[in-house]
C-alpha cells in the first residue's frame, strides 16, 4: 500500500517555518507599500526643514521640523504633559462621536424604513444640517457651562447629521428583492432591519463615520480654544500667546497625526470588512 506520508520538499507541501515566513513577508510587503504612499509627506517635511535651516524663514515663525517632532516626542513619551492633553481630548472627541454614531444609525434606519419618521425628520434636518455647528457652541456653553458636555454637545450636533444622512442613503439603496424575500420568509420588522437592512447599509455607515471623525477631531479643538482650559486646542493657544511656538507646533502635529491614524484605521476596517466592493469606492 502506498505512503500517505509527506515526502519532504515535495511540490505543494510547506512547512510550517515557510508559511509563517510567508505571512512576515506579506506584511512587510504591505508595509512598505503603505509607507510609499506617504511620499508627499516626507517631501513637505523635508521643504519645511530645509526652509528653516536655510534662512528663507525664520526659525521663530516657523521652527524646524525635526525640533517640533522631537517636542512632540518629549511631551508625549518623555514627560507625559502633551499626552495628558491628548488624552482630554480625545476623550472628548470619542464621547460625542459615540453618541452621534448610535443616534445617528437608529434614526437613518428608522428614517430609511419609515415614511412618518421620514417626514417628520426632514424639516428638521433641513433646517439645522446648514447650519454652521459651532455657531451654536455658545448657546451649548449657556446650558452646559465651559466643561466637557458642552464639548461633547457641540461634536455629537456636528458628527450626528454624517453618520444619518449616510444611514439613510444606505436604507434607501438596499435591494428591494432582498427585503421581500425576507418578508417571504417570516421574518419580523424588526428582524429584517437587524438582518437585511443594517448589513447592507453598514458600507454607507462606515463612509459616514470617516466623515464624522474627522469632523470630531476638528471641533473639540475648536471647543477647546474657544472655551477650556485643558486639551490640545487649549495648549496650541495658549502656546501661541506666550511664544512657545515649538508647543504651539507639536500639538498642531499631534492633532493632524491623531485624525490621519483614526482614518486610516477606519479605512483599514472598511476595507477589510468589505473587500468584496471595488476598492476605489473608499479612496
């Protein structure tokens, strides 16, 4: 009878060894072609360093780049006072944008499925998604005082009307052959919306939460130069009116690090979750 043993360096048989080898250089593959496409950044780095070191501007207007990141490297691994800030902030900007996410799908789907709801919301909407959000900030500041739920009331009012209006888009783009074929099926309203609706929609949703979550990194530190005294917002001014503009920067970095990581993980998601889209959709 014939071996059914494996013969070793027979075709189609990898050893254990070469299929982790295979996955290290699949992931460094892709690594580096995540870190190629960041080329325009190390371009403008390098323009700004070169700028300041040559004299072209001064190094009190603009200090170099390589003095700013090491700042930012201090304050955050070093001493821990930048990371203090950034932790306030992004608590902040988390809380609202939470809050906006889970009202804001409940209310898409509802107004996606519902014609009541729909024509109840749609005045609503219209009349405060133009309106500009943080011109409500001081009302929200008169209800809620200069703490934090002012703050979370000004993000979750601006990342709310993203994450509906794409829901809503979603809903309305589903197939209605899939949603009668669920009804054929038994299943309840409630059901159909947790099965079929909500599924089909979340690529929508996700493109909405990108929106709101850079949305919500731009406006706790709007709130936070406005009003607080605490957060990245509030550092970043109060750098700039005693002249530290090496602070100054180094939270302005941080800040614009922060929102291009939480997109680019939330594109990551997206990706991942739906590969089976064309690609170019999330770009």
């Amino acid at each position: 009878m014939a071996s059914l043993t494996a013969i070793p360096g027979q075709p189609g048989q990898r050893s254990g060894a070469a299929v982790v080898a295979g996955a290290i250089a699949r992931a460094l593959s892709r690594a580096g072609a995540a870190l190629l496409r960041l080329y325009p950044l190390a371009i403008l780095a390098a323009l700004w360093e070169a700028a300041t070191r040559s004299g072209l501007i001064g190094s009190f207007f603009l200090p170099t780049f390589s003095s700013v990141v090491m700042r930012m490297f201090t304050g955050v691994f070093v001493t821990g006072a930048l990371l203090g800030h950034w932790a306030v902030s992004m608590e902040r900007a988390m809380t609202g944008l939470a809050l906006a996410s889970v009202v804001g799908v409940v209310l898409g789907i509802l107004m996606g499925r519902f014609a009541p709801v729909r024509s109840f919301m749609d005045p609503i909407l219209a009349l405060f998604f133009p309106t500009p959000k943080l011109a409500l900030f001081p009302l929200f500041i008169l209800w809620l005082g200069i703490g934090d739920s002012s703050k979370i009331a000004l993000i979750f009012a601006s990342c709310l009307f993203p994450v509906l209006l794409n829901t809503y888009t979603g809903v309305r783009s589903v197939d209605k052959f899939l949603v009668w074929n669920a009804l054929d099926k038994g299943l309840s309203t409630f059901g159909i919306m947790w099965r079929v609706i909500l599924p089909a929609s979340l690529p929508f949703i996700f493109a909405g939460l990108r929106i709101a979550a850079t949305l919500s990194i731009l406006l706790v530190v709007a709130a936070e130069m406005i009003a607080s005294n605490d957060g990245l917002g509030y550092l970043a001014m109060f750098a700039q009116r005693t002249f530290r503009n090496e602070d100054m920067l180094a939270a302005i970095m941080l800040i614009a690090l922060t929102g291009f990581a939480i997109d680019r993980i939330l594109l990551a998601v997206q990706e991942r979750l739906f590969g089976w889209q064309d690609k170019a959709d999330f770009q």
